[in-house]
C-alpha cells in the first residue's frame, strides 16, 4: 500500500455528484485507483485538501454520470473509503419531495431509511460470516448535526433536520400510485441510492449522513408538472452551488474524535466464530472487520 493509500491518516469522505469537483477551496492532492474483493468502485477517488482539512471524494455514479443507481457497486466504494483511511462519510444526493413543505432547493438532513430496492448488494459480509448490525438508528446523529448546522448557516433556503428516505429501485420515477403510497407511509423525500451506502457505511463502523438536495416534488403533486428531467437538470445545477457551500464549510469541522457507537457497529455483530470464517473470507473482510477475526 501506498504513502497516500494509508489507513493511518483519518480523512472525511464525500461521496456524491461529480459537479463538488469545481468546489471552491479543494485542493487536489492525487487520485488512486483501487481494485476492491468486491469489484471496481465507481470510479477513481480523489484524494483533496479541502480548507486544511484531508479528504476523499467519488463521484458515486462516475465521471459523466455513467452508472445507474441499480449498476452501482456499493461494496467496492464503501471499501475504498475505509481502505483510504474514511471514518465520516458525508453523501451529498438529489432527492424528491414526498411532502408539501418540503419544497424543491430545499435541503433535508434525513434520520431514517425505507428500502424499496431489489437484490443490491448491501453487507460485506457471507461466504461462511454471518454479521447482523443494528440500523435501528441507521444516520449517524452526530455528523448529521453538524451537516444541518452547516447547511442553515450556508444554504440560501430552508433546511429541514430529520425526515425518512425512501429509497427506491429506479431508474424510472416512480407512479402516482407509488408516489401517493410512499406519502402514506410518512416518508419525506425519495431517491434511488443512499440506503446501501448507509448499511455498508455501518458494517465499515463508519459514521454515514446525508446532505439530499431536492430537486422536484417527484409526481404526487396535483399543482406541479410530472417529474422531467429538464426540470431536474435545472434544479440539480442550482443545487449543486448549494451543497458546495455546505460541504467545504462541513468537512473542516468534522472532529477527528468520534463520541458516538459508529465507531463500535461490529463489536457484538458477528455471530460466527472466527475460527470458523474461511481464510479467504476473513482476507476479503480484513479492512472492514479485521480486528475481529483474528
């Protein structure tokens, strides 16, 4: 492993669309790419200085956009993080809004997660481990907090703390059904990839929150036009100055010392003995969970 491939240095990591390169105030330093046990990431990670403070970024669907939510592999970028010596991992994401006062430009810090996908891998582990973490609390409070106290203090419009992410398969918009459905259930805002991130973020015991940017009313909202992807493109390009602004005023701030039980996700989590656990499968699970398998 490489000098700047360390685990040793504690870096923030952002995971989000490719525009938080033209941020201002990043530093690049090198960009590395990685082969992971679970495939190739979604792209190269850059490795930044962003205001004094070292940090990661990927874009979660490539450079240009190239990957469908459903094509994105999870595993590999959630490891690539953790390889890279991440420990906080802000998720910068474009969402719709499943309630009337959650309006688009808004900015939501979600709490909760509803999963509506299909067969994405979501756990590093299997292959003769067996882990079970608790996700009743899936958002780290703590690095949720300071993203909402960043995002009222830089973001030109209203920021709402908490709320539950709906999370669906895509690509296609939802249906009206779907969409009146998913307002029943209480859920505040919907997207299409922060659920596995937070779930292997967890099995990683790194803290995971999410700056979701909202881009239209998605399609339940009998004033509002249906969902178009003009109506996004515009919205995601003036979202994107926003979640700048609140990302380079964030990562600064993040502490180096975490109080919360992030860092501890696996301790109790791992059912199968390790002397049990295939030496090819605690070699695929050393960055993740090697300080219990031994």
């Amino acid at each position: 492993m490489s000098k700047t491939e360390s685990r040793a240095t504690q870096r923030v990591g952002i995971v989000g669309g490719s525009g938080l390169y033209e941020m201002e105030g990043l530093e690049v330093e090198d960009e590395i790419q990685m082969d992971t046990p679970f495939g190739a990431p979604s792209d190269s990670f850059t490795l930044c200085n962003i205001d004094g403070r070292e940090a990661v970024f990927l874009p979660r669907h490539g450079r240009g956009h190239r990957l469908l939510p459903g094509e994105v592999n999870y595993r590999a970028n959630i490891y690539g993080f953790k390889k890279l010596g991440v420990d906080q991992l802000i998720a910068v994401s474009a969402v719709g809004s499943l309630k009337e006062d959650i309006h688009p430009r808004d900015v939501v810090i979600p709490d909760q997660f509803i999963d509506r996908t299909s067969g994405r891998a979501d756990t590093f582990f299997g292959d003769g481990a067996v882990a079970h973490i608790s996700f009743a609390e899936p958002i780290c409070a703590e690095l949720a907090s300071l993203l909402a106290e960043k995002a009222e203090g830089e973001a030109q419009t209203t920021v709402h703390r908490g709320g539950t992410y709906l999370c669906m398969e895509g690509p296609a918009f939802s249906t009206k059904a779907e969409s009146h459905m998913y307002r029943s259930w209480g859920a505040s805002i919907i997207g299409m990839t922060n659920l596995q991130e937070a779930k292997l973020a967890r099995e990683a015991e790194m803290c995971y929150a999410t700056l979701a940017m909202v881009t239209d009313y998605d399609c339940w909202h009998e004033s509002e036009e249906d969902v178009s992807v003009e109506v996004l493109l515009d919205n995601l390009k003036k979202n994107a100055a926003t979640s700048q602004a609140v990302v380079r005023a964030a990562v600064p701030a993040v502490r180096g010392e975490r109080s919360c039980e992030c860092g501890s996700a696996l301790q109790n989590a791992i059912l199968t003995p390790a002397d049990q656990i295939p030496e090819e499968t605690k070699d695929k699970l050393d960055i993740i969970a090697g300080k219990y398998l031994k």
